[in-house]
C-alpha cells in the first residue's frame, strides 16, 4: 500500500485543483431549460461539468424559483422564467431531455429562443428527448444529429441527417443519445463553448 502521507501532495492544494479541472469557461453564460419531469442526469451531470470548468448556469423554468420534479424525481430550482430570458444574454443553451421538452416545445419563448441561438451560431447541446425542442424550433434541417432512438423518426421528418453516435457535433450543433453518452456529450459541448 501507497503511503499518501502530507508529503505527496504539493503544498499549494490551488494548483493541484486548477491542474485537476481547468476553468477553460470563465466568463462563459449558459443557459438551460427545466420543467417538470426533466431527465435529472441530462441536466445534473452537464450543469456540474460546466460550473466546473468556470461557466456560469443558469437553469430556466416557465416560472422563476420554481421547483421542479426530475424523472428519478430529484428536484431542481429555476433560476430563471423563461419568459424572462433573451439569448444574447448567455453564450451557449442546453436542452435535456425527458418527457419536459414534450411540453416545452408548445412555448413560442422556447423557440424563440433556440432560433436566436442558432442564428448567432451559438453552441446548442440536446441530449435524448432534448431534440424534441430544437426539431419544433425548425433549426435541425440538414444538420447531423443524435438523440434518442425513440426521436429518430421525429429527427428524420425535421430534416435532420440522423446517426446513431454516442455523439455528434455539426457546426454548432451537439447531440447525444442517453445518459451512458454524457461524458462525451460535455467533451464536446466544453469544447465548443471554448
């Protein structure tokens, strides 16, 4: 057995930390909606990674300081109402998934906000369900995408060029099919958003 004695680790425990999660996203706004019965990894795993890396998150609702039910049911908090919210207020928005975005995708603020987002090429992360969202904002045609193979039909009649990847990165378009996918989902997302 390794002796992990105080004379292993460096005496400036700062440097060993920003060697470990560098804040590559310093300065970086996104922006994420929830609503009831949201995919609690697809929007714990990503909100944790990317405060990590010095983004600043902010989670959406259709109402701010709202209390919301994940499928697994853990809760999450809106910080914000949708309504509220303009994209060039953030630098990128995630989309998780759910049976949430089946709901969310019949709120024109919703669209209206995915589409400012694409036409300013910012980075736009839906994970499983989540492509419900960007499919009713009409922002998915001729893009290569991933999601749940249960919206593979839902992907194909938007236009979009489907694949079956863990993930897939088009422009600034990244897409995921499931929870098993969320490392490289984040990779890629961070990058972008980098």
């Amino acid at each position: 057995m390794t002796d992990l004695g105080s004379s292993s680790f460096p005496s400036d425990h700062s440097a060993l930390v920003d060697s470990v999660s560098p804040r590559t996203l310093n300065g970086k706004r996104i922006l994420s909606f929830v609503g009831e019965i949201y995919e609690d990894l697809e929007l714990w795993y990503p909100k944790l990674r990317l405060i990590e890396a010095g983004a600043e998150f902010f989670v959406a609702g259709p109402k701010a300081g709202e209390k919301y039910g994940g499928k697994l049911g853990y809760p999450c908090v809106s910080d914000l109402e949708i309504d509220a919210c303009e994209a060039p207020s953030f630098d990128g928005l995630l989309v998780p998934g759910g049976f949430m975005p089946d709901k969310l995708r019949r709120d024109p603020k919703v669209l209206q906000l995915v589409r400012e987002f694409d036409a300013a090429k910012k980075p736009i992360a839906a994970i499983c369900h989540g492509g419900w969202i960007p499919i009713s904002a009409g922002v998915y045609q001729g893009v290569r995408v991933t999601g749940s193979p249960g919206i593979k039909d839902d992907l194909i009649n938007a236009g979009a060029l489907y694949e079956d990847s863990p993930v897939v990165v088009d422009g600034h378009h990244v897409s995921s099919r499931r929870p098993d996918d969320l490392p490289d989902f984040c990779r890629h997302f961070i990058a972008l958003l980098a």
